[in-house]
C-alpha cells in the first residue's frame, strides 16, 4: 500500500519531486504508485463517509449501457446477445461483443489520457505500454482490486446557474468557471475534504434524452459535437489540485467543455492536467438527474460513494459501477 504523505502540496508546490516535469504531483505516494489520488480513500475516510448515510436511500451512476445512441467520439455500438438454448430447464447467458468500456457512463483509468509531453501518471509512456503488452501498471485493474469508496460531494451547477438566470446551455461550449464551482458549493454550504469524489451536474443526460434520434446522429459526429463542461484553464486546473479530491465526474460527456482549447497544447485539454498530471480519475456521463434533485429536495449534498470497476488487466477505462447512498 502506498504511504500518504504528511503534508498535501498545494499547486504552485509542484513538482512534488524535483526533477520531475513541472505541474505534476508525480511521486506523492512513491515510486511505483498504480492508484493516484484514490490513495487519499483511506479507512478513515471510508469510516467517515459511510456514517454520513442517514435515509438510505441509494442512487445508480450507470446511465443505460445502449445510451448514448450513436456512441460519441468514434466508440462503436455493442451487440448484445442472449442465448436461451436448452431443451430442458430454463436458464440464459449472454455475450457482448464490440463492447467499448467508455461509450456510456464511464471511468476514465490512469492510462486514458497523460501529460501531453511527459506521459501518463508516475511517468509511464505510450511507447512503454507498446512495447510490453503484458505491462498492467495504472491499468484500471489496480483501481478494480483496491475498490473505491469515500466521501461523494454532489456540486449541482445547473440549478445554481439557473438560479443566477444563466442556465447552462447544453446544446454549446458553455465553460463552467471557478467562479461557478465556488459559488455553487457557497449556495449548497459544502466544504472539500481530501480524497472526496465530486459530483458535478449539469443537466447534460437529461438534456439528450429530450432530444430527437436525428440531433444525436448530429452529435455523434465528434466535428459537430458542442457540450458544456469544465473550462480548460490552469486557474481551474490549480483550484481543483488545491482541494486534493480524488475524483471528478458529471454527467457530460468529457467532463470539460467540448471542444477542448488545443488537444496538441500540452494546456489545452484539461484532463492532461486531471488525469497525467495530478493522478485523478474522471468519470464521465454519469446518470445524476435524480441524485440532485433529491440533494436539491434534502439540501444533503453529501453521501457515501462506492465503485466497483470491472477487473480488466491494463484497461483504460470502465463502466463505473457506482452508487451513491445517503
């Protein structure tokens, strides 16, 4: 198990290990780390976060595995069949084939996205994981055998701005700012804890399953694609490693506005920061519409988060497999 470090840095600290590339928190929990910052999940914070269950009541991550429909970003559709032969008894078994494990709610594991010019979390490259087809290290496996569970913070954008008459446009690029996040938990009266798993919502899910069949036709072509999220800037990218969560997810698509500044420009796609540089796991379309309206109907904006990512050797990502119970 990784040792956690008696003092947490803050972002202008980093490196946390001199020598290694600027911006990054590289080294925090040793040298062969396979985790990132769900280390913070400690037993103590996995104590505290269970007894912050009050009602019981449970809310499911997963939107429906067929949404979106047609997949986004190029993922293919999978084909689902279940076998129902047998002359005798009754039983059934299924298979899925062309299954991408990111093309409905998803997680995104530390070998998803790197540091444009440096490499994935710790320093592990493209060209490492190529040459050695068998090399496991940050695939979503360690996450799968470690379990994740604490503290879930559930920051409901979308009724904040709607509040402050700027609705969140979920047909555009509509960047959500540190001034939103900051205002939004100031309304809801949250305070950050390290290793929390924030909760972002913003309306997107809810939004497309109002659309029509031929507008998610035009968004699955990736050129035309427009969603809100995350602004990609370093004030955002500073303000979020300052609170030290473990996990950010919403229920868009890539978490941060769509189109990204510059995929190319080591700055200019925030999970290069999120994901490479800080060790964070993302999660991406979660089903949250009924989450928030109960925190909204509660004004609870906390609860228990737990995850069970499937146990795929080297994986990328995964079906989060999430609940949040209050």
């Amino acid at each position: 198990m990784s040792k956690i470090p008696p003092h947490l840095p803050a972002y202008r600290e980093l490196p946390v290990i001199p020598g290694n590339p600027p911006k990054t928190a590289w080294g925090l929990f040793g040298p062969d780390d396979n985790v990132g910052m769900f280390n913070l999940q400690t037993p103590d914070v996995v104590v505290a976060a269970a007894r912050l269950v009050k009602k019981g009541a449970v809310f499911a991550m997963n939107w429906e595995q067929e949404k979106p429909n047609p997949p986004l970003f190029g993922r293919g559709r999978f084909r689902h069949t279940v076998f129902r032969e047998g002359a005798v008894g009754h039983h059934g078994d299924d298979c899925l084939d062309n299954f991408f494990t990111q093309a409905s709610s998803q997680w995104d594991g530390l070998t998803h996205v790197g540091d444009f010019e440096h490499g994935f979390w710790g320093g592990v490259t493209n060209a490492e994981l190529r040459a050695h087809p068998h090399d496991n290290r940050l695939g979503i496996d360690h996450w799968a055998r470690r379990g994740i569970a604490g503290r879930a913070v559930v920051l409901d954008v979308a009724r904040w701005r709607a509040a402050q008459g700027r609705p969140i446009d979920c047909d555009a690029s509509d960047p959500v700012s540190v001034a939103d996040l900051e205002g939004t938990a100031a309304a809801q009266g949250v305070a950050f804890r390290p290793g929390d798993v924030w909760i972002i919502h913003l309306g997107w899910v809810d939004w497309y399953e109002r659309q029509t069949p031929q507008k998610h036709r035009v968004m699955a072509n990736t050129q035309m694609l427009r969603t809100p999220g995350l602004e990609c800037s370093e004030a955002m990218a500073e303000w979020i490693f300052d609170r030290h969560p473990a996990a950010l997810c919403s229920d868009n698509p890539a978490l941060e506005c769509w189109p990204p500044p510059n995929f190319l420009d080591p700055d200019g796609f925030l999970h290069h920061w999120i994901i490479g540089r800080f060790g964070m796991a993302i999660g991406e379309m979660f089903q949250t519409t009924h989450l928030a309206a109960d925190c909204a109907a509660d004004g609870v904006y906390e609860g228990l988060f737990v995850s069970a990512p499937l146990n795929i050797a080297g994986g990328t990502g995964s079906p989060p497999n999430a609940l949040v119970i209050k």
